[in-house]
C-alpha cells in the first residue's frame, strides 16, 4: 500500500493513466443488461485511486473535469433532444416555473429583511 502511495506521489500522472486505462475497462463489465459505461467506470476508479492521496495539479484537474463533463453531454445529449416532445416541455416549463417562484419568494424574505433591518436602525 505504501509502495502504491510513494508512487503516485512521485509520479501523479501514472494515476491519472491508470485511472483512466482501468476506469475504461471497469466500465465495459456487463453485469446481466447493466453496464455502467467508461464515463462512470473511470470516475468511479477516480475515487477509488483517489483514496491513496494523490496530488494532481489544479489546472490538470480543471481540464480532465471538463473533458468529462463533454463526454457526459456528449453521450447524453443527443438522447435529451431526441426525447424532447410536447409532454416533456410542459414538464420542463414547470420546473421553470417553480424555480422562479423560489426564487421570487427568496428575494422578497430579503427585501423584508433588508427593509426590517432599515427601519431598526432608523
């Protein structure tokens, strides 16, 4: 465990391949019709190989982050615009609605506080 550790401390971008080389064949497991892909399959690897305490350069992070959120947009998104119907949009104009609607009640709490806090000190 120690030689593992010392390893990707010198060396942090053989995590990084390692994670990527073994999250993609973690992902290709077929468990019945369950297959969890090589997007999930490498974050899953990700936390795993994260546990010995490797250190990656934040820039490094930045970048592999956003790789991987285009592979997931890129995998999911043309199954959103394909299921986009008339049902679909009434369900994504409520969730619009209600978050407005938050949103507006939140900015009134803090109108009032902001108006309650003006008046005390006045």
């Amino acid at each position: 465990m120690d030689l593992i550790s010392n390893l990707f401390e010198m060396a942090p971008f053989i995590a990084l391949f390692i994670t990527l080389s073994l999250g993609y064949m973690v992902g290709k497991i077929t468990i019945g019709r369950f297959v969890l892909g090589g997007v999930a399959g490498t974050l899953l690897m990700g936390v795993i190989i994260g546990q010995f305490g490797v250190n990656i350069d934040p820039g490094v992070k930045s970048i592999f982050f956003a790789l991987f959120i285009y592979a997931v947009g890129y995998q999911g998104g043309a199954k959103f615009f394909k299921a986009l119907n008339f049902r679909t949009i009434n369900i994504l104009l409520s969730a619009v609605v209600m978050t407005v609607s938050g949103l507006l009640c939140v900015l009134a709490a803090a109108i009032c506080s902001i108006l309650t806090v003006v008046q005390r000190q006045v």
